[in-house]
C-alpha cells in the first residue's frame, strides 16, 4: 500500500543508542496515563512522536527529563537509561538529568523580566558552570548562533526577550537550552504556536541540530515528522485514556509500510 | 419575528431606569469622595506651613507649632512593620502559591481571610496585650507590631495572587535547564511576579498608614522628638485624633493638616502601585 504522505529523509542505518526508555508508565495522581512506553533513540537522529491528542505522546516527552514529576501529584515508573545509566535509579539527581537533556516547550517560554541575552545564559548562570561575563558571552553568542538567531538580534542583545516575535521567541529558548551543551534535546510541539514561515525555519533548524544532538519530537503534524524524522513512534490511548506504543520504526517504514493497522488508519486519515 | 421585531416598550423604559439608578448612585460615590477630598484640601491648606512640617507641638495655648514628630513616628512605626511584613508575607505567599495544595495550605487561606477582616482595634489590643503589659510601658514597637498584624493577610493575599500570575510553562523552563526549584523560584518566578508584588506592598503601607485605633493603646503618642520604637511615640494619625477631639481652635486647624497629610501620602502610595503595575505590565 502506498502511503498519502511523501517521506524525505531516508532512514538511517542503526547507530548507537544514547536514551532508552524501558517500560515506563506515568501517572497524574491516580490516573494512569501512558502504559509500559518501550523505546530507544539513537545518536544524533531525529525521532518523532506522532499520535492523536490525549495520546500521552507528551507526557512520555516529560518523563524522559524527569519533568513529569515536578507538578504535584505526578509519579513515574520504569527505567529511563542515559548513556547506559538510569536516570530514574535511587540517588540519580533530577537536576543533572535536566542538564543532560533539554527541552522546548510548545509554546515560546522566553523568561518575561529578562534580556534576550540573559535568557540564553540563564542556564549557565544559575546552574553554577560560570559567572565570569566574558564566557558567559562567548557562550550566548555560540548558542544564538546555533540556534540561527544570532545575525537576528546581535545589535539588541539586551533587549526584552517578549520584544522578538514567536518565532524568534522560540529559536531563542533553543539557544537557551543549547547554552547548557545537552545531548539531548526533547522538543514538545515546538511549532504549534508559530506560522508556517517560523515553523519552517525552526524545522531546518532541527535538521541542522541532529548533527550534534540527539532529538526527540513530539508532533500531531504528520508531514512534520515525515519531513524531519528518521524515526517515528507512534501512541494511542486506549477506551480509558491511558496511552501505549503502537508501533515505532524508521518513519520511511511507518510510512509506507505500518504494521499496525491502526497506524496505518492514523496515517491515512481515518484515526484521529 | 426576529428581524425586524420591535423592542418591547416595557423592556425599553426598565432597562432607561437601569442606567438612571446605576448612574445616580455612581454620581453620588463620586461626589461624596470628591466633597470629602475637597473639604480636607480647603481645611487642611491653611495649616500647612514649613513650622508645621518641622517643628514640634507647642503646649496648649500656644499657637503654633507642628507635627514633626508625629510624621518622624510614623514613618518609623509604618517601616519596622513593612520590614517585618515583606519578607513574612512574600515567603507565605511564595508558599502557598507553590506548595499550597491540601489541608495546611487551604487553612493558612483560610487564617489570612479571617485575619484580613479582624478589626483593627481588637488587632491593638492584642499588640497591647503582648509588647505593652508586660514591659510597663507603651512603645513604637508594639504599635509596629499591630501593624505588621494588619498588613500580613494583604501581602500575602496579593503575593500568592502574584506568583500564581507567572505562567507554569516559564517556571518549567528554568526547570529544564538544570535549575533546582528554588534557583527557577529565586532567579525566574519571583522577578516576573514582582510588579504585583510591589504593588500590593504599597497598597498595605497606605492601608496601615491611615489607621489610629491599634495606636491608641500601643504607641500611645509624644509631645517630644522620639525615634526610639522601645518608647511611646508619637504619630500623624493619633496627633489628628488628640488634635481634633480638643477645644481650641488652632489644634482643629492643625488636624486638618494632619489629615491632608495623610490622605496625601496615601495618594502618593496608591499612584505608586500604579506605576509599578503599569511598568510590570508593559515588561510582560
């Protein structure tokens, strides 16, 4: 059968593994909301979670930064391994993880009372790797870059960052979280918020990041995750609400190959 | 029926009635405070004078004099208790507006609501019962005291109010970054909920710069320069008080002045939250 959406990016072959998530379930006081989610992602590629609303496709995203449990009333179990280490084992420190692995929201979350320049380096500020001026510029600078807004807002650096639009915003909370050096980067619909010009430069952007980072998205954007993914999972949720893996493969085979026939109605239109 | 269909006569005078009652009795708020403002002002102008700002009051019979002392008082009195307000009220608020989930949270509410409505009076009693009875003396401190009572529920009302304000998403952020709770707390929440806070800071100042009732038992009032808070001290609002229910003529002038005074500084305050808001809201 031939699949509606064209894929791009030709998958890869298998490299190594950086995160691996492994039965983890999470839960919003006693709800149940993602069911045993088993998956690895590998260095330097993109993966793409892809699945109706309420899938739990997101709340998965924030396990693997151990973001999920900072609300109230969250808990989370299973194995979340990190270059071979579980972030969730007893003693392993939340706040390092979330050094290792950063995150953009789905809306632009620059941080309202400060400059552009100091968003970016609020990271490294506050997170006691240096206070010195000098190479907290040099970093803002390597970040903004990074994130391909340098050139945008190099002579207003210390303007508010609410000045720039939401596309800017957005590619502005890349660079912020680029300015930590993880190595990987969670990003939860990071281009719903924003226009189709902002949405495509932000998906360059994402492209250009996997050189160096290992990227984990979540999307209900269907050619989205064609057009940037190397890999593609797919979630439901079942007549409950809780949410489970369908199927994850590269996204070529997704595509044009399911396996499950619920993906492929999902593909093709009928689900969701 | 629909289009075209003619308003019902009835519904048409009702709703003019409407208008004319809600507008009458605005009219009349307005003008009371307007008449009331413009009393004080016209009353209080006469008595304003350099002596009246600097010096202090001459004994009965003697014209003259002024309120310095009372305005010094003041001024200490209304700070040790911002001192020991802000930080209390800003900590609490920071805490329920965080953490304030379950029974603890819902009963500290719940204390502050109660506290907010408690007379001011009975709030002066307490003070007296506490700082005063047992050192033998009225004092600045216990009158402090009472005011610190009074603002906490304000500032922590306006506190949880204003950390509530700043989205979850940007708290998430400086999560996301590797910042400990109390790092995104600290660097990230707390600077964007400042505006609000500062506001409701100045608006419980200007509520606790006009009271007099806890003053009457606790700072008790002086006819000498005092700066010592461990001392009974005078204070504009109580010189008002003793001023006005006095025989002579030229106190009745002097608490006219007092009162321009205070309604003035009050002003003062509520246009500084203002200003405070509008900056914070322009910042956003």
């Amino acid at each position: 059968m031939q699949a509606a959406i064209p894929v791009k990016n030709a998958a890869p072959a298998g490299g190594e593994v950086v995160l691996s998530a492994r039965s983890v379930s999470a839960w919003y006081g006693p709800k149940l909301a993602i069911r045993d989610v088993s998956m690895d992602f590998k260095r330097n590629s993109i993966t793409a979670l892809m699945g109706p609303s309420g899938c739990g496709k997101t709340t998965f995203l924030r396990c693997l930064n151990r973001i999920h449990e900072s609300a109230l009333g969250t808990r989370a179990s299973g194995e979340v391994l990190l270059d071979g280490a579980d972030i969730y084992s007893r003693g392993a420190d939340p706040i390092v993880t979330r050094r290792r692995i950063g995150m953009v929201f789905q809306r632009p979350n620059p941080f309202p009372t400060m400059s552009i320049i100091n968003n970016v380096v609020a990271g490294p500020r506050y997170t006691g790797i240096t206070r010195d001026p000098l190479e907290l510029s040099e970093i803002a600078e390597q970040a903004l870059r990074r994130a391909a807004l340098f050139d945008e807002v190099k002579d207003k650096l210390k303007a508010p960052a609410a000045s720039l639009s939401g596309g800017q915003q957005q590619r502005l909370c890349i660079a912020r979280a680029l300015a930590v050096k993880p190595e990987v980067l969670l990003m939860d619909e990071p281009t719903s918020a924003l226009d189709p010009l902002s949405t495509l430069k932000i998906e360059e952007l994402m492209q250009d990041l996997a050189v160096d980072f290992t990227v984990v998205i979540v999307t209900h954007n269907l050619q989205q995750a064609a057009r940037v993914s190397q890999f593609a999972a797919f979630m439901l949720g079942d007549e409950d609400r809780v949410g489970a893996l369908v199927e994850f493969a590269p996204t070529e085979r997704i595509f044009t190959h399911p396996q499950d026939p619920r993906t492929e109605d999902y593909i093709t239109g009928r689900l969701g | 029926m629909i289009a075209g269909a003619r308003l019902e006569p009835g519904r048409r005078y009702r709703g003019l009635a409407g208008v004319l009652v809600t507008g009458f009795c605005s009219a009349l708020a307005a003008g009371l405070l307007i008449v009331l403002l413009g009393y004080v002002i016209a009353q209080g102008w006469t008595a304003i004078n350099p002596s009246f700002l600097t010096q202090l009051p001459r004994p009965v019979g003697v014209t003259g004099g002024g309120v310095a002392n009372g305005i010094v008082g003041s001024v200490i009195i209304v700070g040790i208790a911002t001192l020991m307000a802000m930080p209390i009220g800003i900590l609490t608020g920071l805490y329920l507006a965080v953490y304030g989930r379950g029974f603890a949270a819902e009963f500290i509410r719940f204390l502050a609501e109660v506290l907010s409505g408690l007379p001011s009076i009975a709030i002066g009693l307490f003070a007296y019962t506490l700082f005063v009875q047992p050192f033998g003396h009225f004092s600045g401190f216990s009158a402090a005291f009472a005011f610190t009572v009074l603002m906490l529920p304000l500032m922590v009302r306006t506190s949880e109010e204003a950390i509530r304000g700043v989205p979850i998403a940007v708290r998430e952020g400086a999560l996301a970054l590797g910042l400990p709770d109390y790092g995104g707390v600290l660097h990230v929440v707390l600077p964007a909920a400042r505006p609000l806070i500062v506001t409701g800071l100045l608006l419980a100042i200007a509520r606790v710069t006009g009271e007099t009732a806890p003053l009457l038992f606790t700072a008790f009032g002086s006819q000498f320069w005092e700066a010592n808070p461990g001392a009974p001290m005078a204070e504009l609002s109580l010189q008002i008080f003793t001023y006005a229910i006095s025989p002579y003529d030229d106190w009745h002038r002097q608490a006219w002045g007092g009162a321009l005074l205070l309604i003035a500084a009050v002003l003062v305050l509520n246009i500084g939250a203002r200003l405070a808001l509008s900056r914070g809201s322009k910042r956003r």
